[in-house]
C-alpha cells in the first residue's frame, strides 16, 4: 500500500468545514494529537488568505496572552491553533460576537482536549459554537478515493451489495492495515519507525497531555491503564475488572480512563436500544482511537497476528472490529445528518457491534467477523434486532475477511472488509453506462 504524506491527503472534513463555516459563528476541530487538525486549519486558513494563529508554540502564546483582544479582532475568520492553551480567546471571541453580531464563519479552532472536558470558562460559547470532531485518517483517504458505504446502504442495501461481488484483499493486508492504522505521521513509516512514533506519542499523551488537563499524582498507573485498555478493545466495559490489580479505587480508574477519553486516546461506544428489550444491557464497549495505537501497546506484530494461534486470533479479532467500527465511525461523521451511534447488546450476550440510526428512526447494524466465513449463527443478534425493529431495520452486514459479497437473507448481507473504502455510487454508474 502506498502512502501519501499527510499533506497530499485531501480530508473529508475539509468538505464539511467550508459548508459550516457557511452557517456557524465559531467552529472548534476537536480530535486526538497529530491527526491533522493543523494541516486541516491551514488550509482553510490559506484558501481565505488569513494567518493561523499556533498557540502551542510557547512565544506564540506568551504573545497572545496579554493581547487576547487582538489576536481575536485581527482576521475574518480568526484561526486558532491548540485553543485550549489559551482559554481567554473564548472570552474574546464571545466578546467579538456580542459586538458585530453571531455572524457565520467568525472563527475557526482546533483543540487535542475534548470540548466538554475544558473548564467552565470554555463554555463561553454556548450556543454559537458548533464542534466536530477529526478522527485518524481513512482507509479511502489514504487511497484517495470517497468512501460511501454507508450512505449507499442507507439509500439502496441490495444495489449495494451487488456493486463489488469479490474481493482481492488477503488476510495479510488486513492485518497490515490494522497495525498500522491511520494517523497521518505514523502510517508513511516502515514498522520499526511506526513503533518509535507510537512510544512517543503515548509518552507525550501521558507526561505533557494528560499532566496539562489533570493533577496527575500517578502517571505510571493512568500508563497501565491505558495498556490494559488496549487489550480490551473491542470489548465491554468492565473497569473493576480491569484496573483490579492497580492499586487503584473505582472512582479514581473512572476519573482516569475519563481522562483518557478526553484526550482521545479511548472511546466509549455507548449502549444503545436500551428500550428494544427488557434485557438489553446499558454498558458501553470501549475502543481505541486508533488500531495501530491499539496493537502497539498490545506488543502485538503483523507476523503474529497473521497466525492461527487461538491467541493471536483473539488479538486480531478484537483489533479487527476497533479498526472497521473506526471506519464506521467515520464514514458517519461525514453525513449531512447527525445520528445516533452504538452497540447493541443484552444479557443473553446476543450481540450487534456498531449500530446507526438516522433521524428518522431507521437503522444500520453492523457485525465485524475475522473468519474467512460467515456461519448463519453469526447473524443471531441482527435477527433479533430486525424483528424487534420491523420495519426500521434497513440492513444489517457482516463483515469478513473473505472474498465475496452476498445477501444472506432478508436483509442480511455479508460483505468483505474492504468494501468499506471500495466507492459503491461511482462503481455503479460506471456499470450503467457500461
């Protein structure tokens, strides 16, 4: 696979950012460090012939600091890089508002810290400011191509299904994929080098990120924690459990891994449908951000993982399903509406590992297998749901890493992990003109 650099990849948000900018007074790009937020901001910023403002260059801020006015007053629209170093701009900017009116396209920032997770002075633009959030780079991105599975499924599930009847993608190409994952920095290194970035960016995220938004009295226990995260990616949350042998009590393992959350590291994956069934579950799964953070605290290899060690097959599954619920996850913050995300799971552990519903109550459900195959036991879960929504339930997939794509059933489909970054709305105006 090759790799553009982080620079020459067009990013799906960059679309989203220039239509908001067209409504929205403030706009704040929240995601994890070194995604690209910055790379995002400048161009914006260079297509309005406006400066961007990079206050986590340390004389940067020691100059804005004292002149927050200014720095807020000097361009329209105002970019502001790593805003959460600076809290004062909010202020500033709430202030600007307050004098020229909520106009659309005021400013732009970036933060590495969830939003909701700064101080109550950042709430100061409540109402006008609208968040999104950048994820790790897709694998479409990182091919250059548009990802539309899931608008496709959305709009017409059996055209879908019939637009890539098979795939050539090999189990080792997954497992490549996986491991390297998709941040922009670290994915154009060969293994070695990816690993060293890795190791940084944990040290980093722990000894300046986490210090900066926390007292941090134990930074080796919020270490292991997050170690011991990662290998339960993909799994549902049970913190006892996890953090049982730290040392530590429930509030605090509670405090810390919401810690990690707010600096992106980890991702709840709420429960959802609770009121389907009387015996749905109300607990969240967790994932990792990223894949490739994932198998690197995990210690864990291409060469390993292409095995069939029963380990190594657990390993890989669960690595699997963070990497395709990643793809999910962000193929969903690209459309024009908001929906709701989850799992779906209830105490018989019958269980749908990625569930979108839309605005008007109509669902997509997701299974994420590492077999070659697809059992008709593997669809037990979305049977379930399917009955239980009648006709809300659109479509339910389960992914694999075998070769073809097919309906199973009404409304059940098994599809190739990489029809997730295969376009579907090109491939099929392409066989009607054929």
């Amino acid at each position: 696979m090759t790799v553009p650099t982080a620079a020459m990849v067009p990013r799906r948000v960059s679309q989203l950012l220039d239509s908001y900018a067209a409504d929205e007074p403030v706009i704040a790009l929240h995601g994890p460090r070194s995604v690209g937020k910055s790379t995002v901001l400048r161009v914006f910023a260079d297509s309005r012939g406006v400066p961007v403002v990079d206050l986590d260059d340390p004389a940067v801020r020691d100059a804005v600091l004292p002149n927050v006015s200014t720095a807020v007053d000097a361009t329209t629209p105002v970019c502001i890089d790593e805003y959460q170093h600076a809290l004062e701009v909010l202020d500033a900017l709430k202030a600007r508002l307050n004098r020229e009116g909520s106009l659309p396209g005021t400013a732009v920032l970036t933060g590495s810290t969830r939003h909701d997770a700064l101080p109550r002075t950042a709430q100061a633009l409540t109402g006008r400011l609208h968040v999104m959030t950048i994820w790790p780079l897709s694998q479409g991105e990182l091919g250059g191509v548009r990802e539309d599975l899931v608008e496709a499924l959305r709009a017409e599930p059996d055209g879908t299904v019939a637009a890539h009847p098979t795939s050539a993608t090999t189990r080792a190409e997954y497992v490549e994929r996986v491991v390297a994952g998709g941040f922009p920095l670290a994915i154009r290194r060969a293994a070695a080098a990816r690993n060293r970035w890795f190791d940084n960016y944990i040290d980093q995220s722990i000894e300046r990120d986490a210090a900066e938004l926390a007292r941090l009295r134990q930074r080796q226990v919020l270490r292991d924690l997050l170690g011991r995260l990662a290998a339960r990616t993909a799994q549902v949350m049970n913190l006892a459990e996890t953090t049982s042998d730290l040392g530590i009590d429930r509030k605090t393992a509670e405090q810390y891994t919401r810690l990690l959350e707010d600096l992106f590291l980890v991702v709840r994956l709420p429960a959802w449908g609770k009121t389907l069934r009387a015996r749905a579950t109300a607990r969240p799964k967790l994932h990792m951000v990223d894949s490739g953070l994932a198998a690197r605290l995990m210690r864990v290899s291409p060469a390993k993982l292409a095995t069939l060690d029963a380990t190594a097959l657990t390993e890989f599954g669960c690595l699997l399903e963070t990497f395709v619920i990643g793809e999910l996850r962000k193929q969903a913050s690209w459309l024009d509406e908001a929906v709701a995300v989850g799992h779906w799971r209830t105490h018989d552990h019958d269980e749908v590992d990625f569930v979108i519903e839309f605005d008007d109550g109509r669902v997509l459900a997701f299974e994420v297998k590492a077999n070659e195959r697809v059992a008709g036991s593997d669809f037990k879960a979305m049977r379930k749901l399917r009955e239980a929504l009648g006709s809300r339930f659109v479509a339910g997939v389960a992914f694999s890493t075998g070769r073809r794509s097919y309906t199973y059933e009404d409304r059940l489909h098994v599809l190739p992990v990489d029809r997730l970054w295969r376009p579907v709305t090109s491939h099929l105006s392409d066989l009607a003109r054929g």
